[in-house]
C-alpha cells in the first residue's frame, strides 16, 4: 500500500478548501469533484471554528477526500488533525513551533508549513516538517495580511530547499504558467477550484497543466 509520504512526493495538486464554497456548495461535495478532478491533496480550512466544530467537519470531509485515495490535511488546530484521523497538519509562521507539533503528532501526521519568503522558506526547510506552502505568489484575499512575493521569488530557493514546496497565493489557470515557468512543479489553489462553476473541470484543468509540466522536465 501506498503511504503517506509517497503520495506527498507524487502530489502536484493542492486544493485548499473552506466550509462551503462562494455558491453555498459544503466542503464535502466540494472536495468529491476537486479530488475526482485530480486533486492530490485536500486541506480543510476553517479560521475561528473550534476545535470540535473542526474536528467534526473535518472527519466528514476527510473520510470522502481519503476513501477516493488523496490526503488529506486540516489547517492549523493539530488536535483536531489528530482527533479526526486526518494524513496530517498544516501551520503557519505564527502558528504552533514544529518541534511542539511534532511532538504531540509524532510520526503519523504529514507536518506543512507556509513560508512567505526565500529565508523563512529555507529555514524551514531545515525544520522537521514534510513539506512547504510558499508565497502569496500574486495578491489574494485569503492572505489579505501578506504582501505578494511573486513567482520569480521561486528562482531564489531553486535547489536550496531539501522539501516539496507548493506555490500558493491568488494563483489563477493564467498565472499558474507563469509561476511554472519559475520552476514550480507542485501548487496550491483556493478559489480557482473551490469557487469554480465546474470544480472538477478546474481541478482537471489544473492537473493537465501540472501533467504537461512534468513530462516537459
């Protein structure tokens, strides 16, 4: 069987979802047609819920988004991670230190973390965590508090990180080329996918430009 690590190696879609889409769509339906459409990895993102309230969701989505063979990653709350039986955790810079969420984690979850710079990128990349969220690449909503780094900040830890990173911030099927072009392999995107009329086709389409990326390299 295929582990958790191997399945972070071969991912190149990350779909970052909230409760319900912009349309009213939940999570769970949501993330179905991501993953049907080629999403890797599901994350379920829900600021300010508590932890059972998370937990709870969490469990619902994660059973849909792991039983259709992609991982599945709760933001933030590493309790609720755990509790739910989620692949893993993702923190941010302000968030719990590594060391404490390895602690409590141990070896079972996945461990993400953002980095919003070429030095917390690289720093991190040092720490005991699986893999790394990097950007804002562009301007975006969800990260109304960083400013936007921009994908040739991709060229500055070419070769310098020892961790996947996934490019993530405002990213569009436009602006994914770009952020490509800078030799990004593996993104993440929020309302290109989760806000979509057609979220399997946006999660397809996505896919089919990651595909076409690799067999270029």
């Amino acid at each position: 069987m295929i582990t958790k690590n191997e399945k972070l190696s071969n991912a190149r879609l990350y779909v970052v979802l909230g409760s319900e889409s912009a349309g009213g769509r939940p999570a769970e339906a949501v993330a179905r047609e991501a993953v049907l459409g080629g999403a890797d990895i599901i994350q379920l993102r829900m600021k300010g819920a508590s932890t059972g309230d998370l937990t709870r969701r969490a469990r619902s989505v994660g059973k849909i988004v792991q039983d259709l063979g992609a991982l599945f990653i709760v933001n933030d709350d590493v309790t609720a991670a755990i509790d739910s039986g989620a692949d893993g955790v993702h923190i941010g810079q302000d968030d719990l230190a590594v060391t404490e969420v390895r602690r409590r984690a141990g070896f079972g979850l996945l461990i993400g973390k953002s980095t919003h710079s070429p030095a917390q990128a690289i720093t991190a990349s040092g720490e005991a965590v699986d893999y790394l969220g990097f950007g804002p690449m562009f301007s975006t909503p969800t990260k109304p508090d960083y400013r936007a780094i921009g994908p040739e900040q991709i060229r500055e830890i070419d070769g310098k990180i020892s961790k996947p990173f996934f490019a993530i911030g405002g990213i569009s099927l436009q602006t994914a080329r770009e952020v490509l072009r800078m030799g990004a392999d593996r993104i993440a995107v929020v309302r290109a996918v989760q806000d979509a009329d057609n979220v399997r086709a946006a999660a397809e389409a996505f896919k089919k430009l990651l595909t076409q990326q690799e067999s270029r390299i």
